[in-house]
C-alpha cells in the first residue's frame, strides 16, 4: 500500500549546559534501514550566537531541507535564499579555502541576502537580476564576483533538487533542451574599467628611495619575483637557498581568523625561482640585522608579535609604501584585498627589458599558468646583470 510521506518541521529546543551558555537543539524523526523511527537531533548553535527563537528558526531551515531530501511532499516555495545561504555555508562552503569562504560571506551578507533573501528561489529571475547588478554602481569586477557567488548558491539548490534550473548561469530549467550556458545567464563583463598604475624606472628609484631597507626588499622582491602577497608573507628562512641561488615558494599565508599558512594557489607557484646576486646580497643583509633568522623563522617577521607570524603585508603597503610613493606626487600605488603589488609594475618592466638596462626584472606576468611562469623566468635568464642594479644604488644611498 503507498504511504506518503510527509514533510517534518521538526522542533526547536533550548538546553542549559553546566559550563557556557546555553545551546539551541534540532529535533526530528528519522527512520533506520528496518523502518524504525528513531529520534535525532542536532546543536544549531549557542544562544550567543542566535539570541531570539526567531533567529534560530531561521536557522533551522537549512536542516528541514537536508531532512526533507528525499520527500516528495516538499514545496520548493519553502526555500528562500536565506534558507538557501544558510544550508550552503553548512554543507559546502566549509569545503573551500579560508580566503574564498571569507570573500563569499562578504558578497552573500552585504549584497545577495538582503536583496533577495526573502524571495523564494522560482521567483529569481536572470533579468532581474541582470538589472539589479548593473544598479549597482560597483566596478565591473565587483559585480562579477557577485554573480559567481549566486551562481555557486543556484548550483547548489540544483545538485540538491531545491530547485530545476540555475537562473544566474544558464537561465533555462534542467530538462527542457535548448542551449545553456553563460550566454543565456545573467551577463556582465568582468572588465578592467581603468589600467593599472604604470611607473617608469626613473619613478620608481624615486620612491624606493624614500623608503626604509626593509620595505625596499619588500618590494624588489616582490617586484622582482612576481609573487602573491599571501606567499611573500610565508617565505622562511629555510626556502633561501643562496648555494643555489634560488628561493623556493612552498606555502601562502593567510593573514585573517588568526592567520593561517595554506598551500599555494596553483601548481606553477609552487616551484623554485632564480635568486639574482644583489637580491641574495640584500637578503643576506637583512638576515644579519634581523631578530629571527633561523631556518624556521620567516623572512619578514612581526617583531611586535615575537617572530611567531609574518609581518602584515597589507599594513606595510597602506602605512609605509604608498606614503613613499606620494610623497613624489604618485598615488594608487597597491591594490586593495590582498591583490599582488605587481600589476603596477608591469610595463615598467617590459620597457626595462626592451632597452636592455638592469633596474629589475624582464616581465612581472601574473602567474595564472605554467606557461606565463616559463616565461618570467627565461627573460630572468637573459637579462643582462653585468652592471649594477639602480636599487642597488638606492640601497647604498641610504645612511
């Protein structure tokens, strides 16, 4: 005989604990593979955390979707995309790396829930949305990353039968044949509204010049090499191999919850670069003068913090760089969110490396692929270094 099965709210409870405050607890029937109902529940979280009932009822709605799964009772008009945020930062989100975590619950909290978190998911529209983001008024970049991130949320009510179709990426329900894709989804361009900054030779020596040593190797070195932020930050002492004359990048740090050092973020990054003979010579300097110098130490320690994290890159370049830099009248020298410091050097570079004089490096390319990393490093190869480097100079100038 059919028994249909019925949708369960299930219940929310709140139980004191002898030591901290007190807990929320989700309750629900479940039944094992004999057919038996058994009774689960699970902690939602402290009262610090959800203050009012209603704040945990809100909460509990991404559980009612995981316990109602297999339920053909459920009505999709239920989840909202505040449910579905919710269920999404529980089940999925935890599964990616700290800093994109970091950066989808700042798009998902300060634009996608509150403009649509109380719409259920039939009623988001690819042009509404398409109107939305172009309201918006935000770079082109910004809006992009908003629209990866609903997109990432869409896909997840669809691998979940939440929902039939994801409206931000191909904007046609699962099943009904026509073409799909980014075409038929919300379009927006992630393009560049204005160049990077561009500095010349004779403007850069001008603002190192203004800097201290530390921060001068700072940026040659990041300059020269190319590397993320998070991965200068990470280098230790033990990844300088002056024998060989090549630095060795293995890890990336990530400055936020604490601090956390993660793998790189591609294979290619991951891999040995060429140390030139002024850089091993201005390494070896600040390893003399510096507190921490042991192998597990890293290159750039905090002082304030006893050597036990790296110095903070973002506050280097917002307190010491860019006042160097406009000090000279030059302003917007960096990028804000943590972006690598060398797209504004970029075609500094590859005007040095085309009248064939040694003030740094041939090519600062991002390090997206293999191949552009291949490059960086022949054009290290046949720079001519046979004279002495312009920082070098600037390194002397100092008192």
């Amino acid at each position: 005989m059919f028994k249909r099965t019925r949708y369960q709210h299930g219940s929310v409870e709140r139980e004191e604990r002898k030591k901290g405050p007190a807990v929320w607890v989700y309750r629900w029937w479940e039944e094992d593979i004999n057919g038996k109902l058994l009774h689960r529940k699970i902690q939602v979280g402290n009262v610090e955390k959800y203050p009012t009932e209603s704040a945990v009822h809100a909460a509990a709605d991404a559980l009612r979707l995981t316990i109602n799964n297999r339920c053909e009772h459920r009505n999709l008009r239920r989840t909202t995309i505040n449910t579905l945020w919710e269920r999404y930062s529980q089940k999925e989100l935890p599964l990616k790396a700290l800093s994109t975590q970091d950066v989808y619950i700042i798009y998902a909290k300060n634009w996608i829930v509150p403009r649509w978190g109380n719409l259920p998911l039939e009623q988001i529209k690819t042009v509404e949305v398409e109107r939305w983001l172009r309201a918006t008024g935000v770079a082109d970049g910004t809006k992009a990353k908003i629209k990866c991130v609903m997109s990432a949320l869409f896909s997840h009510a669809v691998r979940w039968e939440f929902c039939g179709h994801n409206p931000i990426s191909s904007g046609i329900p699962v099943g009904s044949g026509g073409k799909r894709g980014p075409g038929t989804g919300v379009r927006i361009s992630a393009k560049r509204q204005k160049s990077p900054l561009v500095l010349s030779p004779e403007e850069v020596i001008l603002g190192l010049a203004q800097l201290e040593f530390r921060d001068q190797l700072l940026v040659f070195l990041d300059g020269a090499l190319g590397i993320r932020q998070g991965e200068l930050g990470a280098l230790r002492c033990r990844d300088c191999d002056f024998e060989n004359m090549s630095l060795s990048v293995q890890h990336s740090y990530y400055w936020r919850r604490g601090g956390h050092l993660k793998c790189t973020k591609t294979e290619a990054s991951a891999k040995l670069l060429p140390m030139h003979p002024s850089l091993k010579h201005a390494l070896l300097d600040w390893k003399s003068q510096s507190l921490y110098d042991q192998p597990e130490h890293f290159v750039f320690p905090s002082e304030r913090l006893k050597g036990n994290k790296p110095l903070d890159l973002a506050s280097v370049l917002k307190k010491k760089v860019q006042p160097a830099f406009k000090r000279i009248g030059i302003t917007g020298v960096g990028l804000l969110f943590g972006t690598r410091w060398e797209q504004c050097w970029q075609r500094w570079a590859s005007t040095n490396s085309r009248s064939a004089t040694t003030c740094g490096t041939a090519t600062f390319t991002s390090r997206t692929n293999t191949c552009r990393q291949h490059q960086r490093r022949s054009a290290w190869q046949k720079t001519n270094w046979s004279t002495p480097s312009c920082l070098e100079a600037s390194y002397a100038s100092k008192p």
